[in-house]
C-alpha cells in the first residue's frame, strides 16, 4: 500500500477494504468480493456524523466524477465573475416523441419508478463537507425527476418559442449537486399524441451507457402505465424493488485501486519518457470549436467488411483516430486517452446506473494505414483496457502529468430512443440539441446507433487545441478514405 492512500484514507475504512479483499496486496480482487462491504462502511466515523437525515448510504466519489465536479463548480465560478463564453458543464439533449397518448400523470409515475429502483436519482455529490468528495445515497428526495409542461393550447410559432427559451435556460443554468435528482426529465406537450423529452443531466452522475438505460427504462414505464401491463423488470430488480448491485461496490473498487501499487510498474515502463506538453496557457494558438464528418455509404460498407475481417469496428474507428492525429501533429508517435467501463464484473453489473468511467492513456507508433495498423491498435486497445481501471488522476500524480493526453477517442454503439420506440410501437425523430464537453483539448466522438444501420457520425471537439476546424475535418476524412480503400 501506498502512503498517499493511508493518509486520504482512515484506518478504519482501510480495515473495511482489506477484509473485504482478503488480501491487501492482490493486483485483482474479484468484483463480487465487493458485495461484503455493508451500508456507510466506506464513511469514517468523522464523517458520518456529518450525514443528513434520510442518508441510507454514503461512498467516497470515484477520482473521475470528482474531476468532472469539479470542473463544473469551476465553469459555473467564472460565469458568476462574469466571464464570457464559459458553457455550462452538462448535458441537455431533447428528443421529440409521437406517443399513443399523452398523460401528465403517467410521466409523473413513470418517473417516480426510476427514483425508486436507482440509486442515483437519490444520490447528491458533496466536494467539502467530507475527508473526502462523497457520493450521498438518500432513503427519498422531495423534488421530482419529471416535470411535465401542457402547451397544446398554443400555436405553433409560440411552442418552438417556449422550447427555445427552456433549452437556453437549461443550458446556462448551474445545477446544484447538493440537491437530488441531479438528473433531470422535462416533457413538453404539444399535442394530444406529440411531445418533446428533455434529458438534463451533470457529468459527474453517470456514463452513457446509464443514460441510455435510464430512457429505454422511463419509457417502457411510461407505456406500461397506460396500458397497465407490469413495465419491464430492471436486469438489477429484486423481489423487494431494490437494487441488487449498490453503487458502494464499485467506490470500494475503487478505493482498493489507489491503494494497491501492484500495477504501477507496468505503467511506468508503458508510459516512461513523454515529455510534458505545454498548458493551454502558454500555446500560442488555441481553439474552441465543434464539427462532425459522417461516415456513411460505400465508406461505411467498406469500413464495415474490413471490421468484419480484422479486429472489429473498434479497432477500425481507433485505427482511424490515430491516423488523423499523426496527420495533425506531423508525427507518428501518439499519445491518446481511451474511455474505459469500470463497471464491476457482477449479476446485474451491466444494468448498474451511475458514473463507471475511467480514461486510460495509449500509445502508439502509428504505421501506415493498412491491416496492421488495425490490429496494433486493437493490441494497445486490450493492453491498456486490462488495466484501465487505475484512475488517471493516480497515474498523473506517480508518473506524472506528461501522461495525460491531450486527445480522447470515443466510441459509441448505443440502442438509441429509436429502439426502444420501436419496440413499444412509438414514432421517434431524435434531435439532440446540445453538444458535450470534453475534459481534454480535443475529442473524436465516433457514434453509431444500432438501430439506425449504416451511418457513424464523428463529432469533433476542440476545446483549446492547437487544431483547427479545417486541418481536423480534413484529417478525419482523409484517414477514413484511406482505411475504406483497404477492401476495395
């Protein structure tokens, strides 16, 4: 164990772990040992004297969902010091919806089932209070996740102007983390049959993955209450209409990672002799802007056979990611950030709603685009994965901050509102009215929807990169030419 860890750890939260584990020392515990640590058995005395009433469970916060916190409060400190063009550090992403019939109380309940089956709907995210940034589960909240507005009685004109005026609101406004649901849902009627669905929702709550359980969920609630058939049981539903998987399980992962220093040499020879890039702060030229390049026909069906014949969609996309960076930055050696599900590997794990994520750094010397470049990038994929679940901020802090990227690939192959509408016999147009943020000075986003076929849209993000919109597109859609032309 690390003295870092015992110093930010009581002793009696360290007990806990280590029982638990059984062995302190272990590079891999197996994540159902997790299931043993039992309610606040991660809060120091100290600490939980501090709770509020009706606090059924409290955990400290994994490094990630206190960077993204943070970095929220920060945003929402400039823009009260008047600071201009500081965006908002969450999401608001509005889809518009034909239902078989709208009823307010139908939403109302709907919601109020996701509230009681999840966890993080009862959840409030403290910075200061504790030793440590702590995650507090509540037995109840008083303010409802669903909101419902009726403006059927207005025109048309004047609907788009009510809808226009929420999502500007919504995007500029400062969500308090003390104050669950921190995830909000606001259904706007329209018509008898017609609505709009707006998902508000901070980082630092949970991943992708939760948020799109969290709309599939609300939806087949909604359509079980009007038809009064039972909804669909949560993969994680028991009997007794609690969570089988409590989010504890994975902070005391978590906790247990920091301690351990089993893997920290590996990382040391993987990551040894970056040099520190320069802060934002001293790079003459940065830049801030969004674009996106679509892959779609004979490059999609291309890319899509070499996927089939060679590492997987995966692999193909990073493939194309690293391209595209080594064009930019005039080198094939690079260093990128890769999402990682930190999700415990548990009965109903996968159906876990909450913040399961971590960034790993890869690194790579980029040959030429080709079959071989696929498959060293699906090995660094694995290699980096495997051990993906140590925090980033961690390797910051024992190898130091040259190992934070200043790029991050994502990939996301999710079952869309489209889906889920269709199975429950619902018409869907989904329009996404915000883009993200990223925590890094550039992102490529590739996202696929499984229900819409043959189309991955690229969303690139340039919050202070030296990139610019023209060099970043042209470099995407040049290195995706390039990869398609493989099967030809």
């Amino acid at each position: 164990m690390n003295s870092r860890g015992r110093d930010t750890i009581s002793e009696s939260v360290r007990a806990t772990l280590c029982a638990a584990a059984e062995a302190s020392e272990a590079f891999e515990v197996p994540d159902h040992r997790w299931a043993r640590i039992p309610a606040l058995g991660l809060v120091s005395p100290a600490d939980r004297r501090r709770l509020p009433a009706g606090a059924e469970d409290a955990f400290p916060m994994s490094e990630q969902q206190a960077a993204m916190a943070t970095r929220m409060l920060m945003a929402a400190a400039l823009r009260d010091r008047g600071a201009v063009g500081v965006p908002a550090y969450h999401n608001v992403a509005t889809s518009h919806l034909t239902v078989p019939r709208v009823d307010p109380a139908a939403f109302e309940e709907a919601g109020r089932g996701l509230v009681r089956e999840h966890e993080m709907f009862r959840s409030l995210l403290d910075l200061d209070r504790y030793s440590r940034p702590m995650q507090v589960v509540l037995d109840h909240v008083d303010r409802p996740l669903v909101t419902v507005h009726d403006l059927r009685g207005l025109p048309h004109g004047e609907q788009q102007h009510r809808l226009a005026e929420f999502a500007d609101a919504e995007n500029a406004r400062t969500i308090d983390l003390t104050d669950p649901p921190l995830v909000t849902i606001t259904v706007h009627l329209l018509s008898d049959t017609a609505i709009t669905l707006t998902l508000t929702e901070p980082h630092a709550i949970a991943d992708g993955w939760s948020t799109h359980l969290n709309l599939v969920e609300f939806l087949d609630r909604y359509v079980a209450e009007l038809t009064g058939r039972p909804p669909e049981r949560p993969a994680s539903s028991g009997a007794n209409d609690s969570p089988r998987f409590r989010l504890r399980e994975h902070s005391a992962q978590q906790l247990f990672q920091s301690l351990t220093v089993a893997d920290s040499q590996w990382w040391s020879q993987y990551l040894c002799g970056l040099e520190p890039r320069p802060s934002a702060e001293s790079t003459r030229d940065c830049h801030t802007w969004q674009d996106s390049v679509e892959i779609v026909g004979r490059e999609n069906r291309m890319l899509s056979r070499l996927a089939a014949s060679s590492s997987g969609v995966k692999a193909v996309l990073l493939a194309i990611h690293l391209e595209a960076l080594a064009r930019l930055a005039g080198e094939r050696r690079i260093l990128t950030g890769v999402p990682v599900n930190t999700r415990l590997a548990v009965p109903n794990g996968v159906d876990a709603r909450g913040m399961f994520l971590n960034v790993a750094p890869l690194r790579v010397d980029v040959p030429a685009p080709g079959r071989e470049a696929v498959a060293l990038a699906h090995r660094q994929l694995m290699q980096v994965t495997m051990r993906g679940r140590t925090p980033l901020a961690q390797l910051a802090r024992t190898i130091g901050r040259a190992v934070v990227p200043a790029s991050l690939f994502g990939f996301n192959s999710f079952h869309s509102i489209a889906g889920v509408a269709q199975r429950l016999d619902l018409d869907t147009l989904e329009a996404f009215d915000d883009w993200s943020h990223t925590d890094f000075p550039f992102e490529a986003s590739f996202n696929r929807s499984e229900e819409v076929g043959e189309h991955i849209r690229v969303l690139l993000y340039s919050e202070a990169s030296s990139h610019t919109r023209a060099d970043a597109t042209a470099a995407y859609r040049d290195a995706i030419a390039r990869f398609a032309r493989i099967e030809e």
